[in-house]
C-alpha cells in the first residue's frame, strides 16, 4: 500500500465504489489493478489527484463563485458559450497551485519514477470527471488528455490544464444536456506511466459488436502508435473480431474477422512537443498491427473485465514497443448499446437507388436521405445547415453541438471505435466513416443517401433512393415447434439480426462470400503461375499481396466470411450449402474465364455437385472443404452443416461425399452433418435411397417448381405459370416430406415461397416439414403465420 492523502491516492489503493473520489477512469483502473491483475490483465501503475483536490483548488483561488456567476450568466443568455468557456478555463489557469496539492503530486511522481527505475518518468495525463461513465451517459472525450508528459514542472502545468477542461465548450454543452449540476461535477487527474505504444501500437477494445449489441463478440481496433488518432478518427485503424464464447478452448483460434486498415500516419513522442504524427511506412501500411496470438489476448482480457464489471465495456489498450507487453489503460461502460431498446428494431429495405459514389464503415443501421453540408475545418461549424448530411474529414469533441443538428454524418478518416461513430451512436445518427475520399467527391448542396442499411460496409448513393422502414416487434413473436430459420448471405449483415429467437441459419449462401469478399475464381487462385490473363493476374497479386500460398486466401477468407453468419446464431444449426454459381456466374469472377466453359442453359448445366468431383473444378472444391475444416476445426464453429446443392443423382452423392472425405470433411466424424438440397425430382422419387447418404433435406422450392412444371424461373414471358403453390410442386413437397421421416432424416425448406405466401407456411406445417428458413424481414410474420398454422391442428413433428 501506498502513502494516500486527501488530494493524492495510488490506482493500488482505488476501487470501482471510488467514483465519487476520483471519478469513472481512475476508480476503474484501481479495480482491474487490484481485481484483475492476479487475472493476468496488465494496467500501468499510477496515481491519482482527487475530488477534494479539486475542489481545495477552486477554493484556495477563491474562483468558486466566480464559475458559478458565468455559469449563470449563460444560462440567462446574458453570454455565449464560447465567451463563458473561456473565461472559466482562464479563471483555472491562472490560478497558482496550494502548496500542499502540488507537494503531494510532486512525491506521487518521483514515487512513479523510484518505481520505473528512472529519474524522471514519461506520464499519460488523464482527465476524469467525478460523474463521468456512468451507464446512462458517456463523458469521453469531453475533457483533455496530455500525453508524454516528462518533470515536475511540465505535470503540474498538465494538471491545471486538465482541470480547465472541465469547461471546454463541449463539456459545458454535455452536461446542460444531461441534466449534471455543473457546480457539483469535480475533477480528477490521472497520472499514469506512459507505455512505449509510439513504437509499438495502440487502440481501443469494445467487448460488444458496437453497430447491433451482439454481446458475443469482442470489436478491436488498432494502429501503429499512440492511440490518440483511432480515438480521433484521424487514422483508419485495423478491424478485428473475436467470438466470445469459444475463447476459452486453448486449442481453437475463434478470430471470426481480420481486416487491415490504412494507417497512413501515427503518433509518436516529439522533440519540441510531447507528441507530433508521421506518415508510416509501406510495411507498417500493409502489415496488421497485431498477431492473432496478441488478439486473442486482447478478447480474453475483455470478457475477462466484462465478466467482473458485470456489464459491457468501452476499453483502450496499449502495446510497448521495447517490451512487447500489452496493457489495458482505461476501461468504463459501454452506454449506447446497452441502453437501447431492444423489443423493437427497424428494417431498412432500399427499392431503388441512384449510382455509387463511397462506400465506408457503416455505423447504425439507417438510411437517410439528404442535402450534403460540407465543412472541412471547425472553425467553419457555424456555417453548418440544420438537417443537412455533415460530410468532414473527421471530427473531434469540438464538433458536437452541429453533429446533434445533422441527420446523417459521413468521414473521409476513421474507424468504428473514432470520436465520429461514437457520437453518432450516442445521437442515434447513421454514419459512414473512412470513406477516404467524401470531402473531395460531395460537394455541399447535392442530393444523396446514406445507407447503412446493407450489412458492414456502408453505402452513398447519388440522389434520394426510394426505401420502406418496417418495424419489427419482438414481443409479437409466438413459440412454435416447428422450427423458424433464416436464410443469410451477407457476413456483414449477419450480426443485425442476431436478436431475433431464430432458430439458426437453414441457408447461408458461400457464392456471396465468395464474389463479395474474395472476388477470384478459386482455380485461379490454384493455377496463378499458368494464368496467362496477365490483367486478371496483376489484380489478383493485388488482392493476394502478403499471401505466399494464393490458396490459403481464398481459405482464410472463405472461413472468416461464413464465421461471422454461424457466430450470429451460435449453437445453433448453421446450414452453409457450397458454391452454387452457374458456370456464367464463374466466368465473372476474377480469373475465371480460362476456367469455366460456354453453356446454353447453364441453370441446368455445370452447377451443383457434379463440378465438385470433376476434373475442371476438383481442385477448387477442396479450397471450399478447407474453409469449411477451418471454420469448424480451427475457429471452433462444429454447429456449422454443410449442405450439397443440385445433386441429380444417388451415384454423385458417392462420389461428392468421397470427395468430402478425401479433403478432411467425411460424414460423422467430428459430429459433422452433411444435408442435400431437395430441388429436382430425382431427389424426391429417390428420397429414401438419398437419405442413405445425407442427414437431412432442404427444399429449394424455386429450382423445384422450375423443374417440375418446366418452367424457366427467370423467364419474364413464362412469369404467370412460375407457381411453388401448383398441385405438382406440392405433391412433389408433401411426398419428399413424407419419405423423409419415414427414413428418420431432418427435412426443411429455403426457398422464397414460405416468406412470399403466409398460406403456404400452413401448407408446410400441415404436412410435418421440420424447419422453415426465410429472409429476415420476413421472420416474424412467417412465425405468426407456423404458430397459426400450428394452432388450427398442423402436425409439426421434428426428428430428433
């Protein structure tokens, strides 16, 4: 224990219950250093002043009535806010320091020094506000940190400083708004040792999906540097994401997303100044900051602090560059996902749209359309236009008061965890950061839309869009038997739905993933010496760069795509069908052309698993079963199925379950499933003899009812005799349904018709299907229409 007095106390000696002593930061470094680090969680020691210093501070200068009186004067419109700022903060610093404070500072610091080794210790100087991170209201960023911080001299002069900032514009706004009694807020300076993060690096740590709540997931972002520009939004930081539950098997490596961000310049220690940024190297660009050994560290130490403050947390982390140790220095609550209204939640659908012109991070789930308002200096907020769509390069505190008057906020810089997405999730504004280009692409005055509607990354597009918002009620959501499932593609958007009682993914579409996120054809990637396409094989190097075998990304990819549609649902039965592109879809991929021939009708051609043992594709299929072995053996998500598409005939499912097997995914070991999809009569006439080789069966009703009336699906002219409720299609339903209980496999359904037809769900459940997967937005009113269905005497039996 250390010497504590009443204007100085160490972090050993603070825990959580001394908020009103020493404020949120503070009490809650003194809790992880005494709580957690027995835990393994490493916090940089440190001291700090506290509330009764602040207060013998103002007094001692005899400043108290003085606040008090421009506090009032503003309040009656008597002064601006900038002219009250002002003057208060002036009132701190030119005050002098109490003897007695400044001694207690002073012998806290050397004890920081004696500690360190050294004769003088480099320090973060922290402010933390008495009423500061509570779960209703978050104080970041409201007042000023210094960092560097090296002397006696230069300490005290960071102290005062911190205490002006108590009254910087933005915090006196804060508080008015919230309610807090500015002559009760007090203020505590943190003084910690600074960790050597402007060689190593730095960032923040959020133990919850900051844009939809998911509370499975740890969110990391990360730069080279001090960790100042990811806070400020002045760097694009990598991205990185964790599942929560699985962190706890050694043997597994659960990173469900790795995305490398720009990170063209960082903060490092200066000579005439504490602290200047540089512009990095092309290595530093290029590499990610952490290892995957680091990330893991990193999402333990969160659930680790999310578990003992028994809610979600908002951390910041620091990597020493000469040590390599990593440290937690700050941790408080989360307050914008925590508080929201979980019973309700709007789905954004866009029915038409003008031209792309950015896309970014998207930060909320809205769409808004807009005047843009440009604005690339805050000196020049006065000229902000209520309403508009704030476009800047990026923002910081001083921001605030026109950020609350904008219906939509888009960045050139920034990441989620930025000063920018934050208050935009505290004001409940969608935005779009990291854009890189919006200040020099918009101009004020045009039309756009922001969309933040369509998954991760977000979307600006020319004009006003035409969209319909419906809102969904978890409380009209009834129990059924039968089993409600969705279907998904888009990993970017999975995590949006993750509140809904699904009862997991019937059909996750790996094509999406793999035109979306890896853009190459997988024996392009297999055959990338011989590519003779010599445009195709720079751009694919290009998206290939630091990947000596071109394989392993297309692997990686694969499984990190589809691993954040099974964490979504988590246990849950996660059923990803392999690649189902027809052969023009192929030959559109990057590469793909030398790869796929020239059919007719390629609806009913190459597709489906007759290219999964062919010679032509063979080796692209064991790329698909690599991503699934990693996915399930690697990252730790065994509820993953897998399912075959378009399989004609008994004698292929052999030959594609050897395959299978041949490439480390063979049929029950391993708890492994393997379904087939249901969509050609030959899988209904033969459906005893195909649940020999499959555990279960998933109705594609569009395929079937083309194949059984002789229909082109696509077909504008034929559009009228394209029915899934013909007596055909339905007796082909009924019999595959009845066969497969009979054989004991599981039978469902993912076709659109279900979530198109409320009375074909009734049809369904009449004849026993087990599960029913549809689109999201369609979920609740599908469940109304089984539970109706259930209800007036369906059958509904599942297989165990």
């Amino acid at each position: 224990m250390h010497q504590v007095t009443a204007h100085v106390v160490w972090f050993d000696d603070l825990k959580r219950s001394d908020v009103a002593k020493v404020g949120g930061k503070n009490s809650s470094l003194g809790e992880m250093i005494q709580e957690l680090g027995l835990q393994g969680v490493d916090v940089p020691p440190g001291f700090a002043t506290t509330s009764d210093a602040y207060w013998h501070f103002v007094d001692e200068n005899q400043i108290r009535e003085s606040i008090g009186k421009s506090i009032a004067d503003w309040t009656a419109g008597k002064a601006s806010l900038s002219e009250t700022g002002a003057a208060i903060r002036q009132l701190f610093l030119r005050a002098d320091w109490p003897a007695a404070t400044a001694a207690a500072i002073v012998e806290a610091y050397r004890g920081l020094a004696d500690r360190a080794g050294q004769p003088e210790v480099s320090v973060a100087v922290r402010s933390s506000a008495t009423a500061e991170d509570l779960p209703d209201a978050s104080f970041a960023g409201q007042q000023e940190t210094f960092l560097n911080i090296v002397g006696e001299t230069e300490l005290l002069q960071a102290c005062k400083r911190c205490f002006a900032s108590l009254f910087t514009d933005r915090a006196i706004s804060y508080r008015q708004t919230k309610g807090f009694d500015h002559m009760k807020v007090a203020l505590s300076v943190g003084i910690q040792q600074m960790v050597r993060s402007d060689i190593g690096g730095s960032g923040v740590m959020f133990s919850i999906d900051t844009e939809t709540g998911f509370d499975k997931v740890v969110l990391i972002d990360a730069a080279w540097g001090l960790g100042e520009n990811v806070v400020q939004g002045a760097v694009d930081p990598d991205e990185y994401q964790v599942f929560k539950p699985l962190l706890d098997d050694p043997t597994l490596s659960p990173i469900i997303s790795k995305k490398c961000g720009s990170k063209t310049i960082k903060m490092i220690y200066g000579s005439a100044e504490p602290t200047r940024n540089v512009p990095t190297s092309k290595a530093e660009r290029a590499a990610f900051v952490l290892s995957d050994a680091e990330i893991l560290t990193l999402s333990r130490w969160a659930t680790t602090i999310e578990r003992h403050y028994g809610c979600a947390m908002d951390m910041e982390w620091a990597r020493d560059g000469h040590s390599g140790r990593l440290y937690i220095v700050q941790a408080r609550p989360e307050t914008v996902q925590s508080n929201r209204e979980t019973a309700v939640f709007s789905s954004y659908e866009i029915k038409s749209k003008g031209k792309t012109l950015l896309k970014g991070l998207s930060i909320g789930d809205a769409v808004v359309s807009g005047q843009v308002c440009l604005i690339e200096n805050a000196r020049d907020i006065g000229q902000f236009v209520d309403g508009s769509i704030l476009v800047t390069s990026t923002t910081d505190p001083d921001w605030v008061p026109i950020m609350k008057r904008a219906v939509a906020i888009v960045t050139d810089h920034g990441g989620r965890t930025s000063h920018a997405a934050i208050v935009s999730r505290e004001l409940g504004l969608p935005a779009i950061v990291g854009t890189g280009t919006a200040t020099q692409v918009l101009h004020s005055g045009q039309e756009i839309t922001v969309s933040c509607a369509e998954g991760d990354e977000a979307s600006i597009y020319e004009g006003r869009a035409d969209y319909e918002v419906q809102t969904l009620d978890m409380e009209d959501i009834p129990a059924t038997k039968t089993k409600v499932m969705l279907n998904l593609a888009n990993p970017g958007a999975a995590f949006r739905w993750w509140r809904l009682p699904a009862d997991g993914v019937g059909l996750a579409r790996m094509e999406f993933v793999i035109s979306n996120a890896i853009r190459i054809h997988p024996m392009a990637l297999v055959n990338f010496d011989s590519l003779t396409d010599q445009s195709a094989k720079a751009e694919i190097a290009e998206l290939t760069a630091g990947y000596a075998d071109k394989s392993a990304y297309f692997v990686d990819k694969l499984a990190e795509g589809l691993a954040r549609i099974a964490a979504a649902f988590y246990p849950q039965p996660v059923i990803v069908r392999m690649s189902d592109f027809k052969t023009n879809e192929y030959a559109g991929l990057l590469g793909g052309a030398a790869f796929e021939p020239t059919e007719e009708n390629p609806m009913i051609g190459f597709r489906g698993a007759s290219r999964y043992y062919s010679s032509r594709y063979r080796d692209g299929f064991a790329l698909e079963c690599r991503a699934i072995r990693k996915l399930r053996n690697e990252l730790g998500f065994k509820n993953v199925v897998v399912m075959i598409p378009f399989c004609r005939s008994v004698a292929e499912a052999e030959k594609v379950l050897g395959v299978m097997a041949e490439n480390g995914l063979k049929r029950g070991e391993s708890d492994l499933q393997v379904f087939v999809m249901c969509e050609i009569p030959s899988n209904v006439i033969l459906a005893k003899q195909f649940a020999q080789h499959f555990d279960g069966f998933s109705i594609g009703s569009n395929d079937l009812t083309q194949l059984t009336l002789g229909v082109d699906r696509d077909s504008g002219e034929l559009a009228d005799l394209f029915d899934e409720q013909d007596d055909a299609v339905k007796w082909m339903i009924r019999s595959v349904i009845s066969e497969a209980k009979a054989a004991g496999a599981k039978i469902g359904i993912c076709g659109q018709a279900p979530s198109d037809h409320p009375e074909f769900a009734k049809f369904l459940v009449e004849c026993g299907i087990d599960s029913i997967s549809v689109t999201p937005d369609s979920f609740i009113a599908v469940k109304q229409s089984v539970s109706e269905a259930e209800n007036a005497g369906g059958t509904a039996n599942t297989v165990p």
